[in-house]
C-alpha cells in the first residue's frame, strides 16, 4: 500500500529527514515554493491524502480541493489555523506534534523574565547611550530579587511544566493556574496552585503565559487582569498572541503599572500594518520601551535541533497515522 504526503510548504535544503521515516510506501510531495495553500497545484491537492501544515490556515473552503485527505499534521503543537470542525466533518484526523520544542520555549521564556528583571536591558541601552550612564547600578522596580518573587504561570502542560522547574531552580516561589488538570499536580512538582486566575495575578510578580488559543483564552488577559497584578509586574508570552489585549499591555507599560513585558508572539503574524501600539513605540524606541520591553518574533521554538524534531517526529506522526500500527497525537474534533 502506497500513500501520498502533500508538504504545504518548502522550508529545507532537502527531504532526506522525511524520506529515511517515510520508507517506500509513501510517496512524498514537496512544493518549489508557496506562500498559501492556494499555490498548491489542483493535481497535488487531489493526490494528497496527508497534508502537512506549518504556517498556513485550513479553512472548510482549502478542504474542498483535497478528496482523498484523510489527516493534517500540524507541524507543531498550536492547531489554532485548523479548522477542526470542518475536518471531523469530512472525518480527517487532526494531529499535531506535541513532544517539539518544549525545552527551547520553556528557556525562552525564562531568558525574557531573567533578561528583564536583572535589568540587562536597561544597562544595555544606557552604557549605549552617548554619553554613556555613570558606571553604577541602576536603581529601578524593575530589579527584584527571585527569591522574594512569585512567579505566576497561567496553565500547566508540557513547557509550562519546564518553565515551572527552571523558575523554582532560579529560587522564585512559582504559583499556578489550570482549572483543567485534576488536584496534587502541584504537589508532583512542588510548587503552589492558585484557585482563581484573579487569585493567581493578585499575588504574582512576574507572569508567564502558556495555554493554547481557545475561545475560552482568548482574550484571557485584559486590561482588567493587568490591573490585579501588583505595581512593577514583568508579563511574559510565548504562547499565542490574541490571548493577551497587545493594547492593554501597552497602557499598562506606558502608565508604569507594568515595569517590563517580553513577548514572542503578538496578535496579527506575521505583522501588518497598522501594528499595534506596542510595537511601533518598540521600533521607535520611545522611552518607556528603552530596557522595558522585548518582542522576539515567534522564535522561541527554535534551534537548529528544535527544527530536525519538527521533521522527524511530523514524519513519524503522519506515517503513524496513515499506515499504522494506530494514529499517534490525533486531537479531538471537540478539543480547543
């Protein structure tokens, strides 16, 4: 039995990582170039009965020019650009790529709260400056000692599991908030649980987001949220985007209730015009960015190894799924 595999995208010199998993029962497709499905040729599209997906969105409308798809792989763990209910309702398995990444995100995260409350970027810019600051500390909210911080992580899956070890191994106390994992998750790891979200920012310093985008998270942190953090907070995102108001964060930094925010990840990716406030004042260098604010663009997944996992376990993932011995990684058509 012979399968085809449709790559939707081309971001490798070669694709000798998926032909050494793949074997001779599948037959592999990998476009020149593409910058959306609709570049795809009709006669690779009918072929295809997986399809691998990156970057791009899968609307009900894409679905249409694949008769014999039977499952998109999500290369990757996030599956927001999927159309889910319009693939169970051609019954194509979903399926993502869990196991990638969890260490290069989970390090990113704690190198923007450590970047920011050590106050490397404030003493970046300023013995930048012309002429540079007095060879001195700088005195400023945003320094504070890990030991005397609680660090908040709102959900508590895979990188967040990591984040959660590296903060208690830098000394801070670490708080979570999940309503979804079952109770004495927090005594497995050690740390502390909060009962509310509100409950959780009221008394966190430095907050780290890392639960995927739902209709429920969407829009989780507001301006509201913001304001129950205490005066001088650090906000950390490398989730997803939409999960946090990209406009209340800026007020909240502009104001100086915030004393810094570190984000990978922002609403519209990659940007358009007009960016959001946040990010022109951080292009423009605006003072109350300067040393306050890091914006990173959707990278934290990667490393040169990050990047052969993304291969070779979509790889096994889709081949799993088309040819057996089960499908691995298959994500419920009712699961956000």
């Amino acid at each position: 039995m012979t399968v085809t595999v449709l790559y939707s995208e081309n971001n490798y010199p070669d694709d000798s990582v998926e032909r050494r998993i793949y074997g001779p029962d599948v037959r592999l497709i990998v476009p020149q170039s593409s910058n959306s499905l609709a570049d795809l040729s009709d006669e690779d599209c009918a072929a295809a009965e997986g399809l691998m997906i990156l970057r791009f969105k899968v609307t009900a409308k894409d679905l249409e020019r694949f008769p014999k798809l039977r499952a998109i792989c999500r290369m990757g763990v996030g599956y927001d650009n999927l159309d889910r209910v319009a693939a169970a309702a051609r019954q194509i398995m979903i399926l993502n790529v869990p196991d990638y990444g969890t260490t290069e995100v989970a390090d990113h995260a704690m190198s923007l709260a450590l970047a920011l409350r050590r106050g490397l970027l404030l003493h970046l810019e300023a013995q930048r400056a012309d002429p540079p600051a007095p060879w001195r500390y700088i005195n400023d909210p945003l320094l504070k000692r890990s030991g005397v911080q609680t660090f908040g992580i709102v959900g508590m899956g895979r990188i967040a599991t990591a984040v959660a070890l590296r903060a208690k191994a830098f000394g801070f106390r670490v708080v979570f908030f999940d309503p979804n994992l079952p109770n004495g998750v927090e005594l497995g790891l050690g740390i502390e649980r909060a009962p509310t979200l509100d409950a959780l920012l009221a008394q966190t310093d430095t907050l780290s987001i890392h639960v995927p985008l739902t209709p429920e998270t969407r829009n989780l942190i507001g301006a509201r949220e913001l304001a129950l953090l205490p005066k001088g907070g650090v906000v950390i995102n490398t989730a997803r985007g939409p999960i946090v108001d990209i406009d209340a964060l800026a007020d909240a930094l502009k104001s100086g209730h915030l004393s810094g925010v570190g984000i990978d990840v922002v609403p519209v990716e990659p940007p358009v015009e007009p960016v959001p406030e946040l990010m022109r004042a951080y292009r423009a260098k605006e003072p109350w960015t300067i040393g306050r604010l890091i914006i990173t663009p959707h990278s934290a997944f990667y490393t040169p190894q990050a990047w052969d996992d993304i291969r070779s376990k979509s790889a096994e993932t889709m081949r799993a799924a088309l040819l057996g011995p089960r499908p691995q990684n298959v994500i419920p058509s009712d699961s956000y």
